[in-house]
C-alpha cells in the first residue's frame, strides 16, 4: 500500500441553499472543519487521518483506497496515481486532492 497525501485545494458554499434548507440559514457558513491548504496523510487500515472530517472520510475514503492500492484514473486525469474528489455536502462541500505518494510525479506540486 502506498500512503496517499488528502489536499484540501478549493471550499465552497452556497447561501441561497443554505436558507432555503438549513435551520440556521447562510448563518452556517463554509465548512468549519477543513481549510484550504490543509494537509493529511492516509498511510493504510482504515484508519482516518487525525483532524479529518469523518463525514468528508466517509465520502472519500474508497477514492484514497483505491490510490492506496495502485488504482490509476487515467486518461480521465492527466497525472498517474492522483484524483480530484469532493465531499457529498450539498451546501459546502470541499474539494480534495489525492494524489498517491511515492511516484516521482505525484511529489511535485
């Protein structure tokens, strides 16, 4: 198994939705838990990354796995051993960055 690098790269949110279904409105706000930048590092048994957001793991977690694994998902991403992924929040959701760790493409920016 290969450890599998979680970037946060992009959080989104979305107040129209916010008031029309939530009880505290736009007054919710972006995702409290993650940041952009943030950083984890998956290294294998199931185990979350520590500060990880366990509705974001649950969401993401069969996409690290699978990069964990040797799983590929070219040609629809332009680089081997990494995709881009998002948690199921509907109203601010967050976007990931996965890319496997220990290929040589996959340590560069």
């Amino acid at each position: 198994m290969k450890p599998v690098k979680i970037t946060v790269i992009r959080k989104e949110f979305f107040p129209e939705l916010a008031d029309r279904y939530l009880t505290e409105g736009k007054n919710v706000g972006a995702c409290p838990l993650l940041e952009v930048g943030d950083s984890f590092v998956f290294s294998g048994g199931a185990v979350m990354p520590e500060g990880f957001c366990p509705w974001a793991w649950h969401d993401i977690y069969g996409s690290v796995s699978a990069l964990a694994a040797g799983a590929t998902y070219t040609p629809w991403n332009n680089r081997d051993g990494q995709t881009i992924v998002c948690c199921t929040d509907g109203i601010r959701p967050v976007v990931f960055d996965l890319r496997a760790l220990g290929d040589a493409e996959n340590t560069a920016e």
